[in-house]
C-alpha cells in the first residue's frame, strides 16, 4: 500500500536554471523529517516548464538523493497518449518506483478515452502507476466507476484524489478494492479524509510544518483522532494562504524565508507572491509551523 505524507517536491529555481544543491538539501530535509515517499515533476514542481534535458536531471538527482530512502514516484501525464509513452520510456533507465499520470486536460476526453488512456499508459511500463484526477485544472473528472474500472489493472495501483466533491470521495473510500490507495490531494481536507480512511496524502503544503503533517497522520492511524485534531488546528488556518496565490509561489517563498532554498523564483507564468501576502506568510514562524 501507498501510505502516509507524500511530498510533491518543489523545483528550485536560481538566475533561470535548475538548482540541484537546494534541490538536494531539500530532500535530506524532508527525508529527516519522515515524509513517506517523493513526486517530482508534479504541478508544484512547475513540470510544464521543464525541458527533456531538465526532466532527466531531475528525476537522476531524486534517485541519487533519496538513495533508496523512500519510494519515488515521478510525474508523467498529458494529453497526448503516445506522447505519454514516450516520456515513460524515456525516464524509465532511471530506477524509481512509479509514476504519478494526470487525467488528460484540455481535449476532454469521454471516461472511455480516459480509461483507454491510462490501460495504454500502464501497459507500456512494469512500475505501479497512480493515477491524478483533479478537474479543476484538467476539466474533466474521472468517475469512481472508471477508477475502479482501472483498479482492476495489477499495477495501477492508486489514486491521487483531487476530484473537489467529499461525496465523490468519501464514495471512492468506500467502495475501492482491497490493496488500492487513496490519498487526498486536497491539501486543505488531509485530515477529514484521513479520518475517513484515506491512506494519506501528498501535500504541497506539507513543504512546510512536515512533522506535523506526518504526526497527524500516526495519530489518526493509532485512533487518536482528538491529538490529531489538535495538530491540525493550526495548519488549517494557514494553509488557504499557501494557495491564495498560485503554487508553488507562495510555499517557494516560505522555503526561501527559512533558508533552504536560494531564491524564491518560479518560471514564467508564475511569478512571485504579492507583497501582501509576503507580509501574511511572515507570521508562519509566529504560528509555531516552521521547521527548522
């Protein structure tokens, strides 16, 4: 099973290149910390700014640093199926444990396109394959009957759950097979869902107050969902701040605050955080949800 605080890792950037020694700090950061497994080349990770060259480096530098550490699963979706293939066979020399695929966006396919998409997909490579709905950026949502269609596929494995409706989801958790995981993308609903038997998440937000996030998760996994609860408290008012602008601006300006990363800078067409909100993510020390 796929459990626990998933990391979407964030791609520092400095003076427009790929910085690979913040990128390895933050990996032995997160590592000690005690996140339960690494997503490079996710959105917060600015995928679709990266070059092949930049991909290839990226996923070679989360190998080397994770160095078996914790299972790595690796960003490869779009909207073009063969295209899909293509970058799995490509990035497939590097040995990591899966891949995170998003629905195909933009074209809208039907769920037949959908599940003939992700069948092609898992077909075409031996490691497990999760899955990511999240309409809201794709514009279509993939039904719980055409995941659990998909689930019957050995090595597609799990879910990134994103679908914006609780009772899409709450159906999901209580319909999916034994051995098919679930975590919340949802970062501001990680701890209803947990309760509700979601096996975990992968966070954006848990860049920053990682011990927390992973010590609700224990807590609701020994039943204790009132420490939990406590816990969660806190990160519950902030984290509609790390996305009252878009991600992962507002978080790359937390990790350059706290010094481990070198620059703040996004690509092109993201930016940097307004003022404002600079001045609101400043109160985060104040909060007690900054690991140092």
């Amino acid at each position: 099973m796929i459990k626990g605080v998933w990391l979407p890792l964030i791609t520092p950037f400095d003076n427009g290149a790929v910085d690979l020694a913040s990128y390895r700090r933050l990996i032995e950061h997160y590592i000690d910390k005690g996140v339960a497994g690494f997503f490079p080349l996710g959105t917060t990770g600015e995928a679709p700014t990266l070059t092949e060259a930049e991909e290839d480096a990226i996923v070679a530098e989360t190998v080397a640093a994770v160095a078996g550490r914790a299972p790595i699963f690796v960003g490869i979706g779009g909207n073009a199926t063969a295209k899909v293939i293509k970058s799995v066979e490509r990035l497939s020399r590097f040995p990591f444990d899966g891949i995170v695929s998003v629905c195909p966006y933009y074209n809208r396919p039907t769920q037949e396109g959908m599940a003939a998409h992700f069948r092609a997909i898992a077909s075409a490579t031996d490691r497990q394959v999760m899955i990511y709905n999240i309409p809201y950026r794709t514009s279509v949502n993939l039904a719980n009957a055409t995941l659990l269609g998909l689930a019957e596929t050995p090595n597609i494995v799990g879910v990134k759950d994103s679908s914006g409706s609780i009772e899409q989801s709450l159906d999901l958790l209580a319909s999916r097979p034994p051995g098919f995981s679930v975590l919340t993308g949802e970062d501001g609903l990680f701890f209803p869902q947990m309760c509700n038997g979601a096996d975990g998440g992968i966070l954006a937000s848990a860049h920053i107050a990682t011990e927390r996030f992973v010590e609700i998760a224990a807590r609701i996994g020994a039943n204790d969902h009132l420490g939990a609860r406590t816990l969660w408290a806190p990160l519950q008012q902030f984290i509609p701040r790390l996305f009252q602008e878009a991600n992962p601006m507002p978080i790359k300006y937390c990790l350059w605050r706290q010094g481990l990363i070198a620059s703040p800078e996004c690509r092109l067409p993201l930016t940097s955080v307004s003022p404002d909100l600079g001045a609101l993510l400043d109160q985060l020390p104040a909060l007690g949800l900054a690991d140092q």
